[in-house]
C-alpha cells in the first residue's frame, strides 16, 4: 500500500507574504517536534511569486493524516491563514504511478 501523499497550497494576501511565511515556518517546526507519523512536510514557494506557497507531505499511515489534521498546531495555523492567505489551503491527494527514490 502507498504511503500517504499531499501536495498543499496556500497563496497569501497581498501585502502579507512574510506574515504567511512565518505561521507556515512555525507549522513546519511543530510538525517536526509532535509528530512522528510524519515522514516529510516540505514547504516551497513558486520561483517569482514569494507569496504562493506548497508543501509537499508523506505520512505513515492514513492514522498520521489524521493525527495530523486534529493537532493543535495545525488549528493554530488554519487561523493564521484566515487572516493571512486570500482563501484557504487547497488540498490534493496523489496516487503514486512511476518514480524513484534515491
């Protein structure tokens, strides 16, 4: 069975990319601290555009998904992009096809 997969993406507000940056930098640190089930939460922006942001995740298992969207950090991250990001955080599922891993 393939290992859980989310691409994530956020585009802050103008006039607040480094407001976004900061409380997704902050999730990023909380993740990595309380939550072991999370095997990469790797946050990018889009090359000229500072303030569109994606993360890439990989989890354990499905129960890692879900430990992951009932944290505490993250309900304090999903208030940040209330304030912060011109709509929400656009979620999508993969489904591994073809690749390597090296």
């Amino acid at each position: 069975m393939p290992i859980p997969t989310l691409l994530a993406k956020l585009t802050a507000k103008p006039g607040h990319e480094a407001a976004l940056h900061a409380a997704l930098e902050a999730a990023v640190h909380a993740v990595d601290e309380a939550e072991p089930g999370v095997l990469t939460y790797s946050m990018h922006t889009v090359e000229g555009d500072p303030g569109t942001f994606w993360f890439f995740e990989q989890y354990e298992d499905d129960a890692a998904v879900a430990a992951h969207r009932t944290s505490p950090h993250l309900a304090a991250l999903i208030a940040a992009v209330r304030e912060h990001a011109d709509g929400g955080i656009e979620v999508t599922r993969l489904t591994p096809v073809a690749g390597i891993t090296r």
